[in-house]
C-alpha cells in the first residue's frame, strides 16, 4: 500500500528542493505526513503542499522562524493575516531605510559645490500656537503628525500667517529624547486641547534650504554644522526648522522647501551670506 509522496516527488510537485523540505522539517515548520520506522524516508500527502508554498514565501520576506510557527498554528484567518501583515510592515520600513540611506549617500558620494547657500537671519521673537511634548527620536516623525493635524484642524487656512515650524532640543539627536516643539504662527494664538500659546525668544539663525524630501536632510544638517564651524560660529540652543513647502502644501516630494536654522553665537566680521 503506498504510504503517500515521497520526499522527491513533494519536492517536484512544491518546487522546493529536498534540502529545504529535509530543513523545514527539522525546524518543526513542516511535519511529514508519516516517517518509515525502519528506513526513515519521509512521506507527504498532498494536503501539505499549501502549508509548504506557504512557509517558503514567508521564509523568502525572511519572517522569522517562530513567528512562522505562530502562523501556521493559527486557525483564525485574521488572525494569521495580521501576523503577516506586521511583518510586511517591518520590511516596508526597513526597505524605507534603506532607500533613505542610498539618497544620503548618493549626495555625500557626489558633492555639489552649489549644494549649500547659508543666510544669517535675526528673527525677531514671535508668539505661535504650539504642542510641545518629550518625543523619543524614533517615535518623532509619528508625534510630528499628529502634532501637525491638531494644529491644522484648531486653526483654518484664513487664520495662518505663515508656514509652519518645528524646534527640536539637541537631545533628541544626542540622546534619543528629548523637547519638540511643533508651531503655526496665526493671527490669534490660543490654547486648546494639547494646543499652547508659546512665545518663542529672538534669535540668530545660520539658515539653509533643504530641497526635496527629508531622506537625505541629514546631510543639508551636515553641510550647515560645517559652515557654522568653517565661520568659526558656534551653535546656541534647539535647531528649528521652517517647512516653507511640505507634504500639506503638495504630494511631490520634490517641490518640498524646508529651511534650517541654527541658533548661533560669536559672529565674525567676515561671517557673511555664501
């Protein structure tokens, strides 16, 4: 009596190789469906070869091994849906990563002498509609949005008076935490829910425009630390930054403008505009 499929013949019908059906196996991901005592050839049947296609994807989107075992003991389909949608999330964050450290490195691989124009601006002290809340550095861009569409919906488009602003304590790149202020200065500032009114002091900025998408601001960040540096200034106080064109004003990242400004101190004679 035919004891099932041999392992040759699941692996023709899965397209898998013995090798990996043999790995699967002895990860626990994949149980034949008998195992001869005496000659220890492995046998499946044909209602396996689902699971098999079924761990071979998972392992190719490199889903770890317990969590493969986690979705496959599930009977629940949603459940097992979100166990495999997590992780796609984890990958399309990841492949952001990456794509935003292959932009960085494009630039600094191929500088542009014109890359960098830097303005010294007195800003005079302003009194803005604000949040302000301890972020940790990872959590910042999620906290920046929901910051950002308080403020949006507090105050109408008729009320604004510019655009809108950020100002981040250097702790929250030196340690990981640290103080952000996200800002819209309007006609008539007033509190509401997380919503203050904030009066942010005077001050002296070295100001660069970063253009396009904030994959790569890091390195307009770098340029301007070694222009300050070059001009023998030295940095005072939270970075701010001003989105003058952003993702609320139009979808293409490539039409973005948003200005840095370091708050600066002991400015030479010869410190000029470049």
């Amino acid at each position: 009596m035919r004891q099932g499929l041999t392992i040759g013949e699941f692996a023709t019908l899965t397209r898998l190789s013995v090798r990996t059906l043999r790995r699967y196996h002895q990860a626990g991901l994949l149980e034949p469906a008998t195992v001869d005592p005496f000659t220890g050839y492995r046998y499946y049947c044909a209602e396996q070869i689902p699971s098999a296609q079924v761990i071979h994807r998972l392992r190719e989107l490199d889903v770890p091994l317990a969590e493969v075992k986690s979705i496959l003991a599930t009977d629940d389909p949603q459940r097992r849906a979100d166990l495999i949608a997590g992780h796609l999330r984890r990958l399309e964050d990841e492949l952001e990563r990456t794509r935003a450290a292959v932009v960085s490195l494009r630039r600094l691989l191929r500088p542009d002498p014109d890359d960098l124009r830097v303005e010294l601006r007195s800003v005079p002290a302003r009194t803005v509609a604000a949040v302000r809340g301890r972020v940790t550095l990872k959590d910042s861009t999620s906290w920046y949005d929901a910051a950002m569409a308080e403020l949006d919906a507090a105050f109408a488009p008729h009320e604004r008076t510019g655009p809108p602003g950020g100002r981040y304590a250097n702790e929250l790149f030196t340690a990981g935490a640290g103080t952000m202020t996200v800002y819209r200065p309007v006609r008539e500032p007033r509190a509401t829910g997380r919503i203050e009114v904030v009066e942010l002091p005077p001050a002296d900025l070295a100001v660069a425009v970063h253009p396009g998408g904030h994959d790569d601001i890091g390195v307009t960040y770098g340029l301007l630390g070694s222009w300050v540096v070059e001009h023998a200034l030295a940095v005072d106080g939270p970075v701010d930054e001003t989105y003058v064109v952003g993702p609320r004003d139009t979808p293409t990242t490539a039409d973005w403008r948003t200005e840095i400004g370091w708050p600066v101190f002991h400015l030479t004679p010869e410190s000029g505009d470049r």
